[in-house]
C-alpha cells in the first residue's frame, strides 16, 4: 500500500492578496512598526485588514515597549477588529492553542502569546480569509485547513505591485525587517549563504509584478 | 422576604423563558440571545466581569485571560446581575469576592444557570461515590470540579466535609481537575494537566500523535498531552516513524508554497 502523500501548504493566490481582506498575526505588522513602516501596512491594507482582538491586545500590549507600534493602533488601527465571542468560538480557538501549547492552557490561567495565531486560524477558516503570519504554529497549522498564508516577503512584493516600491527598495525592506530579528520567510534566508539565491528568487518574482 | 428573586429562581426563570431545558447550556450564546453586548478582552489586574446598563442597554465584560469554564462561570454571573435590577447608569466590577447581597445573588444565578439543580440530580441519580458526582457534574456541564463541588454541596448532593477537602485539594493542585475526570472515564475540553500516564486512553493517544504528524502539535505539545518526557516522546515518534521536531527551528521547503502570480 502506497501512502498518501502529505498535504502540502496551500498555493497562494497573490492577486486577490492584493485586493481582499486578509487578516494579520501580530509578528509582522509588529516588525513593520519596529523599523518605523507601520504606516506603509495601513496604506497598503486600507480597509482591507482585519485583525481579530486578541492580536490587537499583544499589540497593544507590545506598545509599552515598542512605542513605535502606537503607530499601527492610533489614531485609528491600521485594521478592522473581529471580536468574536460565541462558545463554539472559544472552543475553536482553544482546541489549537491546547495542540501548540499542551493541556496547561487549560488550567485556569492566561492562554499567553499564542491567543493571536489561534484567533487568526479559526477566522480564517470561518470567513475564508487570506492570513498574513510569519509563525511556525501558524504556517502548521494552515496547512490542513488550506489557508493561504502569506508571508513578510509576499508584503514586500506587494510593496512593488501597489505600494510605488522599486523592487530594490522592496528587498530592502525585507532585509530590515529580518535584521530587526524578523525571522526569514521559508525559502527566502538571509544568512551569508542564502542571501544571494534568496535576492535572485525575489527579483525574479518581483520582474513578474506589475505595478 | 427579599424583593428580588433569588439566584436560583431568576437562573431556573431564564432557562424555562428560554425554553433550555436542564442540560449544559451555551451561556455566550444566552447572552447574544438576549441582546445584551457581550465583550472578551484581557483586562489589567485580576478583574474577572464586569456588568453595565447604560441607556438602557446592558453590557457585559468578560476577561478572556483565563480558561473556558472561568470565562463561562465569569459570564453566567455577569448574566446574573442583568436579571436583577440594576438603574440605569450602574456597573458592578467584580475583581473580589463580594459579600453583598447582589454578588451573592449573581454567584448563586451563576451556578444555578449552569448547573441546573434538577439537571445535575437526573445526572448524578445512581452515582453513589462522591467523587464519580462531581467528575460527572463537571464534565457533563462544562464546569471547573471546584464549582461542582460547590453546587453539590449547596443541593446536598455531596456531603459538606467531602467537598471542602477537595475543593482544597483542587486549589493546592494536590488534586489535578483532569486526573479526576479521566480516573472516571470523562473527559472535558478544559481540564489540567494530566500526571497519570497509566489513565491515558488509547484514542486520545492516537488523536495527539495524529495532531503532531499533521503539525497541528508541537514537540513540547505532545510531550505534554501524553505526559511523557522528551525522550520518551522522540522514543515514540521513531517507533511511529514520525520526525523529531524542533519547534523553533526554521520551517523546511516543504512549507513554501506555490505562489499564483497572475
């Protein structure tokens, strides 16, 4: 008997990323505040973004010591706010967030950093949103629910398509980002041996984007 | 007599207007029903709820920094004070154990809303150990055991000096809420941490290595919900001819995904 080839991540449908709702992680509108382009998100999301409340909370919380992500909060946030609260929502959430984090979120104590990626899975799944996340739980966990999950590269492309970037400019960004501790996008290192092939694949795909 | 009804009247009030029976009731959805606003959020300090009727609209705050049953046991209580008159322009903040007639009136609502009195004693009937009622009560109500124990005590279900000791034992953690359920072959979503490795099922134990291989669960995940060390997790994922994970270590190619340009 053969076994069934694992499922792979879902393929990523980059022109309706550039003009449907998506919903953001808290990682990388936080990285994007971090190096003072917070602003850069609110313009390319404009009334397209939606966070759900418990990413707006790490938000909120992580502008005590990022005071630069003020900036994606006020004066208006840079994204619809879900708040949703029936139980079967509660339930939703919680089955992931007992998968990354073990039974302990099931004690009678807080659900920590994860709440974010968990809230972001379930809306995906309800309301068929595209997810911008950059976060091992959540790339996993997309991938049986096939959620498109884009990454901070696919920001950047977007830069270029709709943002009036360069490709160059694009790129530059991306390289921020990671040197503010952004974690590498899959397939696009940044370490001393995986930078040149990461830039030459960048640059293919930004060839391909039309502004 | 006191001129408002009390907890348990209002609680059994509700449930017959709603028509909901005396099972487990979706107390978030109760309140949607009513059109009462309902918001989650993680509030500073220790503030559990919180209730307003402002305009004549009611609102009800829920801190979301704690687990289900406290969130549900939270919003039942906040219900509570909605059923009881409150002027317009009030709040009630509950971040203590209040003493006063109305906290303890919204208390006694909130357990009866939940656990209702003739539900629990048509679940408990044939039950004779006093222990299996409150693992029963808990699981099938969606309720933390301390709460059963209290509801219990309160209907004179379960003798008095039995639950004060447990529900002592449950706060030092001396007892672990999910060992207790599982030892009587229950389960609830929303339990402790196991330390049995003996009561684990077999079904739970293919449910959380079937979560890991579809990287639903991580390695500390797992680990944790068959209560194993690491060794002996890595030792069941070779004999499961599964990959040891690094939770944190970058995700490999096979996590790139086809990107559709145009």
């Amino acid at each position: 008997m053969t076994a069934a080839k694992p499922l792979g991540p879902a393929p990523l449908d980059f022109p309706t990323f550039l003009t449907a709702r998506v919903i953001f992680d808290t990682t990388i509108p936080l990285y994007f505040a971090r190096i003072g382009r917070g602003l850069l998100l609110a313009g390319l999301f404009r009334d397209r973004a939606v966070i759900p409340q418990a990413v707006r909370n790490e938000l909120h919380g992580l502008a005590n010591d990022y005071p630069q992500v003020r900036t994606l909060l006020e004066p208006k946030c840079f994204a619809r706010i879900v708040n949703q609260t029936d139980e079967e929502w509660l339930t939703e959430v919680d089955k992931w967030l007992r998968g990354w984090k073990g039974v302990e979120v099931w004690e009678e104590i807080p659900n920590g950093d994860d709440r974010g990626e968990a809230e972001c899975l379930v809306l995906c799944d309800r309301l068929g949103l595209q997810m911008v996340a950059q976060d091992n739980k959540a790339l996993r966990g997309a991938i049986p629910k096939q959620i498109q999950v884009f990454s901070a590269i696919h920001v950047c492309l977007a830069l270029k398509a709709k943002g009036g970037f360069s490709a160059e400019d694009a790129w530059r960004i991306y390289l921020e980002l990671t040197a503010e501790g952004l974690h590498a996008a899959v397939g696009y290192g940044v370490k001393a041996d995986e930078i040149a092939a990461s830039n030459a694949r960048f640059m293919a795909l930004a060839a391909q984007v039309k502004p | 007599m006191a001129a408002e009804p009390r907890g348990q009247e209002a609680a059994e009030a509700l449930r017959h207007r709603l028509d909901l029976g005396h099972g487990y009731v979706d107390v978030f959805r109760v309140i949607a029903d009513l059109n009462i606003e309902l918001y989650r959020g993680t509030f500073e300090g220790a503030l559990d709820g919180a209730f307003l009727r402002k305009d004549r609209a009611d609102f009800v705050f829920v801190n979301s920094n704690g687990s289900l049953t406290r969130q549900r046991m939270t919003a039942a209580h906040e219900l509570g004070h909605a059923q009881f008159a409150v002027e317009d322009g009030e709040g009630v903040f509950e971040d203590t154990d209040g003493d006063d007639p109305e906290e303890k009136d919204a208390y006694e609502f909130a357990r009866h809303f939940l656990m209702d009195a003739r539900g629990v004693r048509e679940q408990v009937a044939g039950v004779e150990d006093q222990l299996h009622r409150v693992a029963v009560v808990a699981s099938h109500f969606v309720v933390s055991p301390a709460a059963a124990a209290i509801h219990l005590k309160l209907l004179g279900e379960v003798e008095p000096s039995f639950a004060d000791t447990l529900i002592g034992k449950l706060r030092s953690q001396e007892v672990k809420a999910g060992d207790l359920l599982r030892c009587f072959g229950l389960s609830s979503t929303f339990t402790e941490p196991l330390s049995a490795p003996a009561m684990i099922d077999g079904a739970h134990r293919q449910r959380a290595i079937g979560a890991y291989a579809q990287g639903l669960l991580t390695f500390v995940g797992l680990a944790d919900s068959l209560v194993l060390s690491p060794e002996e997790t890595a030792n069941l994922l070779v004999a499961e001819d599964l990959p040891v994970r690094d939770d944190d270590a970058p995700l490999g190619k096979e996590f790139e995904a086809e990107l559709i340009l145009g």
